[in-house]
C-alpha cells in the first residue's frame, strides 16, 4: 500500500517510517494485552500475529539488503509467493508469547531504521536490477516498513472500530 509513491528521498523515506511507525504505535496503544490476542483481526491473525508478520518481514528485508550491499544475490524468493511465506509466518509465530513478538516488533524496527539511516541516497536511488527484484531500493525498503506499518495499521483501525460496533 504505497499511495501511488513513484520516488522517496532518503529524507522522504526517514520520515515516512517514522510517521507511520509513529502512526501504528499510537493505534497499538489503544489495546490492552489481552485485546491483543484476540483472533479476527485479518481473517483468523490476532495483533500479535500481525506484529509478528510485519517483523518478520523486516527481518527478512534486513538479511537481503545486507547480502546486496555484500555484493551479493539477496535470497529473495522466485516467484515471489507472498501467501506461502505469509501461512509459514503464521504457523510459526502462534506459539511465541507476545512479550516475545513485542520485544522482535521493537528490536526489528529500530534494526531497519538503522539500516535506512546508514544507506546512501545513491543506494536507496539505485535498481540493482540483476541482485534486487523491487526496483529502486527505497522501495524496497518503505514496502517493508511505512508501507507495511500503514496497511496493517488500517486493518487493525477497522477491526477496532467493528468492535466498537459490536457492544
């Protein structure tokens, strides 16, 4: 969910991931613990599982980047298959506690915004068109994290509103 966003400035970019970091902390600080665990958020995933998600995909994100800026090919999936490696998350995070998948939620933003902060505007500007399958690497990177935070911030806004609905 990009908004239709052709070009970020590294600066552009910085203050994106902050905002809607910014922007999805503040919805999140809205839900007690146990509202957090509560399943039908997006389809069957609860808060936790979407924190785990987003996580999961810094992580990821973090590893290719670093193997691109070592020269060599990111491990990015062929085909990408978005809703495989998205079942496999799930599956594999369900049984982490959540004080568990806060601490990663925490741990992997501050890790990709310090990987953000450290990359050239001529890194972030750059196709690496035979290493880097997303364009431009700011995209890659604002996909994995403000574009990331604003579509499941969304979700989570309109699950809260539905409950609100519900009483």
């Amino acid at each position: 969910m990009n908004d239709h966003i052709d070009h970020l400035t590294k600066s552009e970019l910085l203050e994106q991931i902050r905002s809607e970091r910014g922007l999805l902390e503040e919805t999140l600080a809205r839900l007690t613990h146990p509202r957090m665990l509560i399943p039908g958020v997006e389809g069957e995933w609860t808060v936790k599982d979407i924190l785990a998600h987003i996580s999961t995909w810094e992580r990821w994100m973090l590893r290719w980047i670093n193997r691109l800026l070592e020269g060599k090919k990111p491990d990015t999936p062929e085909p990408w298959d978005v809703d495989r490696m998205n079942a496999e998350t799930y599956k594999r995070v369900k049984r982490l506690s959540l004080a568990d998948v806060l601490k990663e939620f925490r741990e992997s933003h501050w890790d990709s915004l310090t990987l953000a902060e450290s990359l050239s505007e001529e890194q972030l500007q750059t196709i690496y068109s035979d290493r880097w399958p997303m364009g431009p690497l700011w995209l890659g990177v604002a996909a994995n994290t403000c574009f990331h935070y604003k579509e499941h911030r969304i979700d989570i806004q309109k699950w809260l509103d539905s409950q609100k609905k519900g009483r």
